[in-house]
C-alpha cells in the first residue's frame, strides 16, 4: 500500500491518484504548511482519503471527515485510545513518533482503539521533515496492530523498501521527499520511484 500526504491542489490531486497510488493524506492542522485551509476544487474518487490531525476538537474532527467524505483519520497528536474510539464509524491511524525502541511503547495502549499505526520520525516538527529514523528499531515492535512506515522516505529509497520486512507492515507514506514545494508533489519521481517498487 502507498500513501501519498500533504496534498492540495486540484491538478496535482488528480495526477498523483492517475499513478494508482491507495490513499491520498490531506492535512488539516493549521500549523502545517500543506494545511488544506479550502476544500480542493477536486478530491480523489479511486483512493481512499485520509485526514490527518493534531490534537484537534473532536467535534471538528468529526465534521471535517463528514463534509470531506474521509475513509480514514490520521491521529498525529497526543490524542487518547478513548478519543480514538469516539471518531468511529471511520478508521483510524494513530501515529507514533520513533527514534529508540523505548519510543513504540505508547502504541501498545492504543491496540484495539486504532485500525492501523504509523510511524514516523521524532523531530521537532510534526511530520513532513523528510528524515528518516532507524528502521531496525521497529523489529522490536510485537504489536498486533498493523502499520504504515512512514518518516523521510525519498526517490532513492526505492532498493532500501524492498529490503524492509516486518509482519505487520503494510504499507509506506510519502511525502516532503517527492515535492516540488509544501503540498505539490513531483510527479515523475513518484511515478518513477513506483515503477521501481
């Protein structure tokens, strides 16, 4: 499975969605410089979308799902499993952010409340800082959740992914790697970088 994230304009939405990518991210929290502030003039019809959020009211999570029709939302704050539980019907993604094996600790409190974990790299921003941790970290990851890797994957990493197994990975996200600014991504590296998956 391949998440594209951070996306925003119209053209760039449809092109990304063309390449037959899964699930496309669209970021709704304010600090972000891919926040999607309006609604695009088109949203993807054969992928899924996911919102991703920080810490944000529950209620406006709940409206934002409804009036962008998301099929998941992404949890990328310090929310609760009880707050997770309250987002259903959707799916939800809780992510983690990792650098040492004691940091995939905090995911065994949210097994049952979250569909899917992803994890990222600790940084000092919130996601989308293009680098990467150490993957070798997530063998210690016993967990029955399954999850999405995810944290500065970029067009040359096409070799170090295939070499990447774990039981419960399903799946990489992408994002400030392939872009040519925040929100517009490149798309003849991730075509290029797909065809090499």
């Amino acid at each position: 499975m391949v998440k594209v994230c951070g996306m925003r304009d119209a053209d760039n939405i449809r092109a990304a969605e063309a390449l037959g990518i899964d699930w496309m991210g669209f970021i709704f929290w304010p600090q972000s410089s891919r926040y999607v502030a309006a609604p695009p003039t088109y949203l993807p019809t054969r992928c899924k979308r996911v919102g991703v959020f920080v810490d944000e009211a529950l209620e406006t999570v709940k409206r934002t799902a409804t009036a962008y029709s998301l099929d998941l939302i992404q949890l990328h704050g310090h929310e609760t499993p009880e707050y997770a539980d309250q987002l259903r019907p959707w799916q939800v993604v809780k992510a983690f952010n990792i650098a040492t094996v004691e940091d995939l600790a905090p995911s065994y409190d949210y097994e049952g409340h979250a569909d899917y974990f992803l994890f990222d790299t600790k940084a000092q921003q919130v996601g989308g800082n293009g680098s990467k941790f150490d993957w070798s970290v997530l063998t210690a990851y016993h967990g029955q959740t399954p999850f999405i890797l995810s944290g500065g994957i970029g067009p040359d990493d096409a070799e170090r992914v295939k070499a990447f197994h774990h039981p419960q990975c399903i799946g990489i996200d992408l994002n400030s790697r392939f872009e040519l600014a925040p929100a517009l991504k490149d798309i003849q590296k991730l075509n290029q970088f797909l065809q090499q998956l």
